[in-house]
C-alpha cells in the first residue's frame, strides 16, 4: 500500500507492506521508502516503524462517553448528539466565545481548512488555534513581516548541495529530519563550509566546520555581532540593499554602535569565532540559512528571526540558485496547517481576518454575510489562559495535546480539568484525552486521505491505503457530522477530501498561499507541486523572490534588532538554564511513538543531559533521578552525563508526560510579536530525588 509518513515536515513517501516470515511475526508490516523529490526514498527510523502506532492495540475503535466519572463505549449518534446539546447549551448560556477549538500541525489540509471553517461559521466562534503557534509562529511573522510572504523554505531541497556556505541555526537536522542529512553531507562534499550555531554538540553539529555554542536566549545578540563583522569589512552586497530592499539605514546606524567584545560575553562565542562565521558566510558565493526551534522558541522569536534574514538580505543570498532562508518546520503539515484557517488571526489562503476584503472574499465562498464571520481570536497559550479563568468554557481539541504541549502545563491541566465540556478527537487516549467528556476515534495516516504541505512549499497528496478500522471516522468527516448536529450541515456538504480540497482552492485563490492551480489530478501525476500556484496551467513556485519579493512595492524590509539576551534570569535559586527539544525515535509529546514498540524501546522514558562539571557540583550522579524545578513546578526526569552541553544549561527532550513533562517547568512568556512561548530558556534548580532538600534552599557549592 502507498503512503506518506505521518511525521516531520520532510514528508518521505513509502510503501507498507505485509512483511513476511518473522519479520511480520514481529510487526506485521514491513515499510519501504519510495523515490521522491524531497527525501529521494529514504525513510528514518520514525518512518519505518510508524505502522506500529497505526494498528496498535492500544487505538480507540469506539466513541467514548463519560458517565458516572467513568468513559464508556458509546454509539455514534449518542456521542454526536451530546457533543451537539452540550455546545449548544453552553454557547445559549455563555455566548458563542465560550466555545473553544484548538487544531494541530499533523492534520491535512483539508482537515485544517475544515477546522477553521468549523470553528467560524458551525461554532461561530473567534477561538480557534492551533499547536503550531509553537511551531512556526516566530519564523512564520518573520518571514510575512520582511519578504511579505511566510514559505517554509524559500528556494528547493536539491539547492542545498549548490551552497558554498550554510549556517544551521537551533535546529538537529540529524535527529528531527534525518532523511534530509544527505543534502548537507553533499553539499559539504562539494566544498560547503558549514556553520551549527546550538547550545549543545548535537548530531547535526558533528558536520559542522564551526560550531559556535551559544548562550541559549542569545541568538539575535550573536546574529548581531555578525552583521558588525560583515559591515565593517565592507561584505555586504550594496547592489542588491539597494535595488530590492529597504530600511538598511536604520540598521547600519545601529550596528555601528555595537561592541564586538560586549557581544563575545553576551553569547558565551569568541570574537574569532563570531569573525570566522560572518566573513565565511559573506564571502561564499552562495549561501543558505536555516532555523529552527531553538532559534525561534524565545520571548524575541520573531526578532531573532528577523535578525537572520537581516543577514541574508545584507549579503544579497536570496532569490537565486544555491541561495535562501528555510525555516525548518517541526510537525508534518506545520505549514500547510498553518496557511488555511486554523491560525487566531487566519483565513484560507494566508488571507488576514482583520482585513475587509479577505473577509468578504472569503464569506462568499462560504455563502455567509461577512458580517457573521467571527473576528481574531488570541494564540493556543493565551486560549489556555482563557480556559483557566473559565472564560472559554467547552473545547473542541483535535490532532493535539495541549496538556503536555503547552508551556506552564500545571496551569493549563487545572484549566483544562474546570472545562463544563470537553471534546478531544484522537487516536489514543492521550493525556488530555483523559479528562474529556466524549473522545471521538479518528483515522491514521493510513487510511486518512488527503494533502499535505512540507517544509519548502511543496503540496504532496496522501492516499488512503487502506479502510478505516472498527468505527473510526476521519477527522473531516467528524466535523462535518457536528457541524450536521448543531444544524450548519449545509456549510458543509463534503462527500470526500477531495471536495474540501477543491473548496480550499478557491478560497485560497488570489492569496499569498495560493492553491487555486492545485488539484488531486495533477499532484497524482506531478507528484507534488509548490504553492503559490496560480492556475491549472502554472508549474508552481519552486524558487521565490527571484525578481520581487511579496510586499506592494517589492521590496524587502531589514528590521533593526535589539542587542539584549533574552528569556528568563538565572539567580543563586534557579541557577541553570533549562532548555528542551527532540530526540530521533520520538514525535511530539510521544502520543503515537510511545505507543510503537521499536521506538519507545529506543527510549523508554525522559532524561535531562547536563555537563559532568555541573552535575559534581549539584551533587548530581549519572542515570540519577532528579528533581528540576522552575518557579512554576518540577519535571522528574534521569540524569545523563554529557561534555557536549554548556556547563550553564540543562537539556530535557519534550516527548513524555505526567511527572516527565519538560513543560511543567517551562516558561511561559511569550514573544508580542509572534505569541511563541519562551521554551528554550527557563531558570532552574536540579536536585537528586532521593535526597529531601528544604524548598527555600539555594544553590549547592
């Protein structure tokens, strides 16, 4: 059967087969990448063994009711039914805004649109986000503010071989993307001189040329430093500022006034090293950037962000072949998810909420007064708030896992615990499944039509291969039959994914993510095609900003950045840095790898990595148990030595729950541009579990 791996934002495709003799003994299916644009047939380890979720024994084959404290089986038309009275009664009682919905990257984009749609005109209400806010959010505002347009990448996977010069900024390719490590080990063969800027000796920093270890919380101050470097010896490319940019000036004025040295000791890089990176990087010929979360998952996401594409444009590395920016989206369809109305502030096609014209555009698809579509809502954190101060009152959550996902995660469990009604659609009883009040079964990749967007813009379609298990329903056809309940049926009359999709097109079409051109047709035969895509006739958009960049006059916008280090301040009570990210075998908080048996044995459960030095003098031994607390709760997790940290931060991996929820500790500050939590920087305090220590007590010398 063909398929498409549910996971990272590569997208692989692949065949699953019945495997035979003892492997099929062992799993009963057997997985195959299969030749494609953007992972060129190899699969990872995740990939390979995402069957094993998918027929799991531990899948939710029936509706579930809660009655007498207790989630019982229940009939479809009894699950439907009490979703539909319940929304109904609360919205009569409290308003239509006491209704939230909260989404998730990993959905189609026919499910994402439906979301969205279902959230504004079955619910009329204005909550509605999605996990992705913690994403993408940052990258996502940087991208819109400075070239008018938000794409994953900006030019293609196979120009990565073509760059003299790349910098991989807070992102583990080698962990979270792993099939994409071949273009890079091309690239470096071909001469690249590549530049890892991460707190941690990572997988992905064992390519590196130059590894520059910086503080976390300190990336734009770093970004900084370099774009000195580059002005005072005279690298930029005046041309290029010149005839496609605007702004520079301010820019240039501020970075005249930077200290090269109070840098140095901001980020914890040497002056040398940071010279090495921007005159190597401005010198190449060609050359690409990438982010990731560990640059954009600060309370200055945005501004670091920004502060990269500073440096493209300034060096003129953009629009061209071996050139571009990429933002490396973590979860599947984190862009797609992203461009068609999940979003708080979103309509289908990237089209603003706020904006009059998009408003009316796309009412008119829909056959509603835009007058009745409701108005911007606030981001996934902020919803949670609202939630816990009982504003939001019932919530709709499919594709996600807010208890865990969230930063603050006590707070937002207390929120979620006083809901009058929650509805999750999953296919595991996940964390936040557990409270619910009805949990709807839906479809796995597997068997769950339709298309995705990866992480360069391209539209890939996943057929289903093979017919959904016991009674499980896909996601858009749940929504459909609520939205049938609560008596909005006619909104959405869809009979397949495709129906959506088509719909999706032309509310997209004119839009900056234009699908208009895109059909099911076509991707069967073309195997997959960039946004925007205009028409029928249009071949996509594979390589951006090659004459104009998005905004009305053409021009890009450089953005002046403030030198400060950013996130919260240690002191002698929380005096580590606790920052977080992903390890290879786990996706998100673990709700479908913990359930494969080959990934959760890989790790069977959380741990935090901390530096020798700082562990002796914490009274830390390895493979301990340990305490790590912030000012807003502790995370119980096993110590695991390692040299290849910073002696001042600690590292969790973000894929476990309960007691070994990272995000227990985590701050929740959230950048205003952007609302992306601050989960890359919270103080600290790490104690061993068997040692009782007084809660006022300070640091251990």
């Amino acid at each position: 059967m063909n398929t498409q791996c549910p996971f990272c934002s590569v997208q692989c495709k692949m065949t699953v087969e019945i495997a035979p003799g003892e492997a099929r003994q062992r799993s009963g299916f057997q997985a195959t990448g299969v030749p494609n644009a953007a992972s060129e047939g190899r699969l990872c380890v995740k990939g390979m063994n995402a069957h094993q979720h998918a027929s799991s024994r531990d899948r939710l084959l029936d509706p579930l009711v809660r009655k007498n404290g207790e989630l019982v089986r229940a009939s479809w038309e009894e699950a439907l039914d009490t979703v539909a009275a319940r929304f109904s009664a609360i919205q009569e009682a409290y308003g239509r805004d006491a209704v939230g919905v909260y989404g998730g990257g990993s959905l189609t984009n026919e499910t994402a649109y439906a979301l969205g749609k279902f959230a504004r005109v079955a619910l009329r209400s204005r909550y509605i986000d999605y996990n992705g806010r913690f994403c993408m959010s940052a990258a996502a505002s940087a991208g819109v503010k400075t070239f008018g347009i938000d794409r994953g990448l900006t030019n293609q996977l196979s120009e990565i071989p073509l760059a003299e010069c790349i910098i991989l900024a807070g992102t583990n390719i080698a962990e979270c993307q792993p099939t994409l490590m071949p273009y890079f080990i091309r690239a470096k063969e071909n001469g690249a001189f590549i530049i890892v800027i991460d707190p941690r000796a990572t997988a992905t920093a064992e390519l590196a040329d130059l590894h520059l270890q910086v503080k976390p919380g300190t990336d734009s101050a770093l970004v900084s430093g370099m774009l000195k470097v580059i002005l005072d010896e005279n690298l930029i490319d005046s041309a290029f500022i010149q005839s496609r940019t605007k702004d520079f000036d301010q820019l240039k004025a501020d970075l005249l006034r930077i200290d090269l040295e109070g840098i140095a000791e901001l980020t914890g890089v040497s002056v040398e090293q940071i010279r090495t990176a921007a005159v190597t990087y401005a010198k190449a010929g060609t050359g690409m950037v990438f982010t990731a979360r560990g640059v954009e998952q600060h309370a200055d996401g945005h501004m670091a962000v920004r502060n990269f594409l500073n440096m493209v444009l300034a060096t003129g590395k953009i629009g061209r072949e071996g050139c571009g920016y990429g933002a490396v989206t973590g979860q599947g369809n984190g862009q797609g998810g992203r461009e068609h109305g999940q979003k708080a502030d979103q309509l289908p096609g990237y089209r603003s909420i706020e904006n009059e014209n998009d408003r009316a555009f796309v009412a008119k698809v829909w056959g509603i007064p835009p007058e009745e579509l409701p108005g911007k809502g606030v981001s996934a954190y902020e919803m949670m708030e609202l939630v816990h101060q009982e504003q939001i009152k019932a919530l709709f959550v499919m594709g996600s896992n807010p208890v865990v996902s969230n930063p603050h995660a006590s707070l937002v469990e207390e929120g979620i615990r006083k809901l009058d009604f929650l509805v999750v659609a999953d296919m595991f009883l996940s964390e936040t499944a557990r409270y619910a009040d009805v949990v709807l079964p839906v479809t796995s990749y597997m068997e769950n039509e339709g298309t995705l967007t990866n992480l360069e813009g391209r539209v890939l379609l996943r057929e289903a291969a093979r017919p959904a298990p016991g009674e499980t329903r896909h996601d858009w056809q749940i929504l459909c039959s609520v939205a049938e309940k609560l008596g909005r049926g006619a909104y959405f009359p869809f009979k397949d994914a495709e129906e959506i999709f088509n719909e999706l097109r032309k509310a997209s079409q004119g839009g900056i993510a234009d699908y208009f051109g895109i059909t099911y047709e076509r991707l069967r035969r073309e195997e997959g095609i960039y946004w925007p895509c205009p028409s029928t006739d249009h071949p996509g958009t594979g390589r951006l900003f090659e004459r104009s960049f998005a905004h009305s006059d053409g021009l890009a916008r450089f953005q002046t950045v403030p030198v400060a280090s950013q996130g919260e301040e240690t002191d002698g009570e929380y005096p580590l840095i606790m920052t977080n990210g992903r390890v290879l075998p786990h996706y998100l908080t673990g709700v479908q790898t913990r359930r494969s048996p080959v990934l959760a044995a890989k790790f069977v459960e959380s741990f935090m990595e901390i530096h020798p030095m700082t562990a002796r003098k914490h009274r830390i031994e390895d493979g301990a148990l340990v305490r790590v607390s912030s000012k807003r709760g502790t995370v119980t997790v096993r110590s695991r030595y390692s040299d290849k940290i910073r002696e001042d931060t600690v590292f969790i991996p973000m894929h476990w729950g309960d007691a070994q929820n990272v995000n227990l500790a985590t701050n929740p500050e959230l950048d205003p541009y952007c609302k992306m939590p601050d989960f890359k920087v919270s103080a600290v305090r790490v104690r061993p579990l068997a040692e009782e220590w007084p809660e006022d007590e300070g640091e251990i010398i």
